[in-house]
C-alpha cells in the first residue's frame, strides 16, 4: 500500500502529508503542478485531429472508453490533453465540433432538413441539437440557414439582375 502510495505521489507530485512534507534533500516538497509536455501535447494534437479528419465525432453513442481507444490515448492522456491544452472537456470539444460541421451543412446542403443534418453530424434528436446550436451559435438552425442564404447583394445595395424575377 505504500508503494502505491509513494508511486502515486511521484506522478502527481503531492507532498507525503506522513513526513514533515519535506523531501530526500532537506527542501520542503511543492506540489508540481502537471502538466502535458510540448512533445506528448504534439502526439495527442496529432491522435485527435486523426479522429476529427475521420468525422468519429458523429458517431452518437460512443462511450467514453471508446473514444480514448479510437484516439489511441491512455484516459489520463485523454484527460489531461482536454484539461490542460485545449482547457475545455471532451464532450463540449465534440459539440462545437458538430455544430460547425452542421453550420457548414445548413448553408451548403440546402435539400438536407436540420433533423437529417443533426443526425449526420451525430445528434442523437432534433430538440438537443437545436438547444446546443443555440448555446454556441446564438441562432436556431433555421434562422442560421435563412440568415446565410440571403441573396447576393451588389455594391450599390441592389439585387443582381436575375434575382426577384
């Protein structure tokens, strides 16, 4: 149990409250403040953009534990990639991932109704994505997809010559 103990310490730099919290060298010990190295902070970047590029992201049900192993990570990895680089956690990483992808979906995909765009970007229901668009887009769906396919306007404030006819 101490080895435990005494292992856990090492990795997360917490003084033995046992001891008089001093270390081996007579200096009192400081509590280390952890942090993911540039070098693993680079590996991890690279793991996830793997798993953005494949649009993983969609899959609406993943577990958690499926989610570290599709990136490749160990949970601790995961969790401190999400805590201390990107300062967000993975669910709100995930949901900003698909609400951009739905943003770029309700402008260029215009025959797709927002259910069916909720569901490819990985929404398990419509009522859901609606609330987490609004969080992050200020805008339902529908107003988003309305405000972005206005007409073309020219420089002199008029519609171009086809439109309105």
């Amino acid at each position: 149990m101490k080895r435990l103990f005494a292992f856990l310490r090492s990795l997360f730099g917490t003084p033995d409250t046992k001891s008089n919290a001093s270390s081996s060298m007579g200096q009192p010990s400081q509590i280390r403040s952890v942090s993911v190295s540039s070098s693993l902070s680079e590996r991890l970047q690279k793991k996830a953009d793997a798993w953005v590029k494949k649009k993983l992201y969609r899959v609406p049900c993943s577990t958690y534990d499926a989610v570290i192993a599709e990136m490749g990570m160990t949970k601790y990895q995961f969790q401190q990639y999400f805590d201390k680089v990107l300062k967000e956690d993975f669910r709100t990483w995930r949901t900003k991932l698909r609400v951009e992808e739905a943003k770029e979906l309700l402008v260029s995909r215009a025959e797709l109704s927002a259910c069916k765009i909720a569901t490819l970007v990985g929404f398990s229901d419509r009522s859901n994505f609606t609330r987490q668009f609004m969080k992050y887009v200020g805008m339902s769906p529908a107003e988003y997809r309305a405000r972005d396919s206005r007409p073309a306007v020219k420089n002199d404030g008029e519609k171009p010559e086809n439109e309105g006819e």
